[in-house]
C-alpha cells in the first residue's frame, strides 16, 4: 500500500493551558512551573527567529552559554566532584571525578557529549550533565568539548569525539567504556557509533542516548505535538531548525552522521533511551529506539512523566532525575566489561 | 520539599493543526487521516457530554458496540482463526483458535480482556485485539465477556475475570498462561494480578497491557497534552469520566482494583507495556511502567510513533501494528513456562 489516494485531514486541536500535573514530585512541579512562567514572560528567542550570520550566532550563543553555566554552582554543591581542563588528541575534555567514585569500577570510563544543538553549552557550560552521570554511576567522566559551528560544522563534533575515543581505547578495552550524551549529545554518541562501524574499530560497551536529536529534518511527529508544549525546546521552527542547517552545513541534514535516524543500527552495542511525555523530541527518541529493536538491538527505552526535553539534567533536584540516571548507571553496570 | 511557596503557572499551548507525519507507514498514515477526518466531521459524542441515566448508557453502548463490529469482517478475513463461545465458571467466554496455532505451544495460553472503559465493546465486539493477539502469537486465546455496567459496575468485571483465571488455572500451571488486554482491558490485567496477590494465588507466566488505564481519577498529564491530539480516545472528560464514574461505583475511583495505579506491583510477574506518542494514556501508560520498575519488576516499555490509544488494534493492517503484537508475542514466549 502507498499513499495513492490518501487524502490529509489535519487534525484540529484547541489552544490549551497546561498545568503542573499532581502526579510527579513537588521538585518536578516546581521545575514545570518555573517553565511555564519563563514562557509566559516571554524570555525565550522570538519564534521562528534564528540568526543571520556568524557574528549574531556568536553572540547568541555567549548568552545562552552564561544563562546556562548560572546553575553550575548549585549542581556542584549538591554533586561534589573534581573538574579538570586537559587535552586528549588535541581535544579539549574536561576529566571529572566524583566524591562517589567507586573503586570497583576504576577500570570503567564514560565518555560524555553535551547537548546543545550542535551550537550552545560548550566550555564550561558543557559540564552539567557530566558530573550527573559521574556522580550517579560512580564513575570517571571524560566530557569532550568538540568543535562546533558557526566556525565548525560537521563533521568537526564527529571527527573530535572519534579522536578523543581513539586515545582512551588505546588504553582500556573499548567494553569498558560507555557513551553517553542528551538531545545533540545522543545524537553524537550514535554517529560516534555510526563512524565506529564504518571504520570498523570496536563499539563502546554500552551507550545511553537521552532524548537524542536523531532527526535534523524535523520530520517527528512530537515537533507538532510536543511544539510549545516542551518547557525546554519549545520549537523546531525558526533557531533549532537554523541549528541543524549550519551543523550540517554541506552534508545536508539526511546525512546519517548528522541525523542517525537515517544510518544502519544493525549490531550496536547496548542502549538505553531516556525521554518524557512532553519532550518535543519524544518521537526522534522512541523512532530511534525502535529502530534499533527492529535491527535486533538489545534497547532499553525510559519515558518519564510530563518531562519536557532534558528535564532530567535541569531539574537536578527531583527523584525523578536521580531515577533517570539511575536506570543509565545500573545499564552501564549491566553492560560494560573490564 | 513539599509544595509551599509554589507558584502554579500554567503552559499556554496555542491551537494546532496536526498533520499525520511522513514518519510512519502509508497504512497508519491513513489511520491517522481517517481519524482526523472523523473528528472534522464532528461524528464523535459531544464534547463533555455523558448519559445521564442507565437506560441512556444502554443506548450510546448499542450504537458504539456496533460500530466496533463493522470493522470484524475485514479483520477476519486479514487473520483466519475460529471463535467459539463457551461458559467458563458461568463467565461468557470467547475461545479463539488463530490458523496460525503453533502446536509446539498447545501447553500455554493466552487470557485476554477487552477495552471500552469497562462500559464498551461486549459480546461479539470484544474479540479483535484477541484475534490479533491469537494470530501473532500462535496461541489460543481465550477472551473474557466480562459483565460491565450500567448493570454491573465494578467489582464484577475483577470477579468474573478471577472466575475464569482459577477455572483455566485448575487446568494448566499458571506459568504456562499470559494475560493481555488493551485500555480497560489492561487495567483489568492489573488489577487480575492485584487481586491473586491479594489472596496470595499463583501470578500468570506474563502479563501485556496495552495503554492500559490505570488512573481513573483522570490525574495523568497526558489527559491535558494528547487531548484532541489523540484520534481515538479525545478527551476524559465527559463521556470517559463517565465510564469511570459508573464502573466504580461505591468502591470510587481511586479504589486500587479499579485504578491500578494505586495498587502496588512488588513481585508482580514480568510485564510489557504499549503506547504510543499521541496516545492520551500515554501517561497512564508510563507512570504504571515506572512503578514496576521501582518495584524491582522486570518490564519492558514499547511506544510508537504517532499512535493514538489502542491504534494499533484498529490499524491492524498496518506494519506498526504487527510491530506491537510481534513484542507482546516474543515476550510471552520468552516469560511463559510450561
């Protein structure tokens, strides 16, 4: 059967007014709200806005960077850690130790890729989600601070995530190293895994992609369903959309290093998914985990209630996101192999 | 932290017009166009509407029992099986044999309970997810006429369930059956199990649940997200509020054999759950999911792209739809034991 013949009828849904529902924590409520009231002031980016040239993406990019990097410090009181700038391949990686580092697993090394839509959160702004992962794992955290555009489109990310592997594999079984990353990070540590095959050098043990961008052509159908519903990426249209075109660049965003949804899944190692009910990119998510399962993956998919995009790493405080990394710690624990 | 000092903002989402996305087969496509088109047309039940009395129930269930049989031939035909219709422990039972019958699993069995908000879909209209559920499986299905209000609100619906599950359960290890059921029939799956935890019986090999309604409190934020968003199931209030009011009856809502969600799953057997992105259970679905794993139970969690609730019985052309059986049928095979 093809579409001959079928006629489109859109379906017609009403404005609404979403409220924090009762059925998650008062941490979690409190984050939807705090959400809620950020898009009722208005200080998000204009819709469809994106900028105009490199320099307003710089610029752009710095203030988003410093609003994110303004919850560092409360993470780092509650996540105690040590941070370390280094280089590893010519690549800058920031080596984070946790006050809960286990000795048992110090032959183990996740490797982290932050989010960000390919443009946002490098630098010290990159570091969130690590000190989550280490902390909840108990494990090292290498997270790579990879080139991005305006200056570095693709396959910049993808060339520094390869060399940065490359290194630590040439000091520890690949199998006992886990990848993991959210949104532009899940999306990176699948073409990591993309590009492993290709060349045909070994998988990581396991990867944990959360809510990962899988799908640059905006084709999900949670970017229709989840638009303005998500309290953390609200739209595609306009800036997210400029996001993917200049990462992209002239690969184009059916490239399956840009968009994995478009590669070959056939024989990757262990991967959980992590996304929520109201996550915008709750389609690039469950899409990706099934077709993983249909290449016959061993695929593990978490949605958490009423979670907008990465909400797990913002709202840091809630049991919800220590249920979330949680499940990812226990996946890596299940899955590496010394 | 409890909820002093929160500020409740609520998320305003403006009106949408949802397209069915190039993500998913022409087959659903059309299924997703077709309910669009029915919701344009203005066909459905009014909004907030619900029967004020018993003889009114009676008639809307006539009208939309018959509209779920229009649809049996065609599936029927699709998938060749015979149905028989037994007593079993005086319960009315439909006992489903697929063409498909693997003999090397005439030992196990399958028990099925029929959705329609424990009000819907009784006598001859209660049997195509269980043919669907025959037909992939390669099982006999046995499916559960159970008695449902206005006549016989609830707990006749968990009594007749237990009836049938004890008779067949004299016959065969409990290992040896899995319970299915989609909607309402997953909440009666739930709360099945509840009950046989309750008085300490043997729990089926597996259970499968199919966005099942867990919450008839109407609690779960996918009723505000997916609402009108999701083809089949639009909205809780009105019509649905009203199944729930008088299926509960005296026990109320929140009574855990009624809302599952409110039970608890420790030691419950291993269990998979399906949903979908557009589904207005999609919550239910999730946050019954949650609480297993929290309990230490082995589940396993399968959303689909775009799905509304239960679409994957009404689309059953579609390779979605054999996607979701062909899951529910692997992981009975996997969990069930002779």
């Amino acid at each position: 059967m093809d579409d001959a013949g079928l006629i489109e009828i859109a379906r017609e849904v009403p404005a609404k007014s979403l409220k924090a529902p009762s059925t998650v924590s008062p941490q979690l409520r409190r984050s939807i709200s705090g959400l809620a009231a950020a898009a009722a002031a208005g200080g998000g980016l204009p819709k469809g806005w994106t900028p105009g040239n490199a320099e307003e993406w710089k610029a752009i990019i710095a203030q988003m960077d410093a609003q994110a990097l303004s919850v560092a410090p409360a993470l780092a009181a509650m996540f105690p850690h040590t941070s370390q700038v280094r280089q590893i391949a010519g690549v800058t990686v920031r080596d984070i130790a946790p006050a809960s580092q286990d000795p048992a697993k110090s032959d183990r090394l996740l490797v982290h890729f932050h989010g960000g839509g390919y443009a946002l959160n490098g630098g010290e702004a990159s570091t969130g989600e690590a000190v989550l992962g280490a902390h909840y794992s108990g494990m090292r955290v290498i997270s790579v601070d990879y080139r991005m555009p305006p200056d570095h489109p693709f396959p910049a990310a993808v060339d520094d995530a390869l060399s940065v592997w490359r290194a630590l594999a040439q000091e520890r079984p690949a199998s006992a190293m886990g990848v993991f990353g959210t949104s532009a990070g899940g999306g990176l540590t699948l073409a990591l895994a993309l590009k492993l095959k290709d060349i045909g050098e070994a998988f990581p043990g396991a990867l944990a992609t959360g809510t990962p961008w899988t799908d640059l052509t905006g084709a999900s159908d949670s970017y229709q369903v989840n638009a303005e519903v998500d309290g953390v990426f609200s739209n595609f249209d306009g800036f997210a959309a400029g996001m993917a075109a200049i990462y992209a660049g002239e690969a184009g965003v059916t490239h399956p290093l840009v968009s994995p949804i478009f590669g070959d899944f056939a024989g990757f190692p262990p991967t959980i998914f992590t996304t929520g009910t109201r996550d915008i990119l709750l389609s690039d998510t469950v899409r990706a985990y099934r077709a993983m399962r249909a290449a016959g993956v061993t695929a593990q998919l978490e949605v958490h209630e009423a979670m907008s995009h990465a909400e797990y790493i913002y709202a840091f405080d809630s049991p919800e996101s220590a249920v979330a990394f949680g499940d990812i710690a226990r996946f890596f624990d299940e899955h590496l192999s010394d």
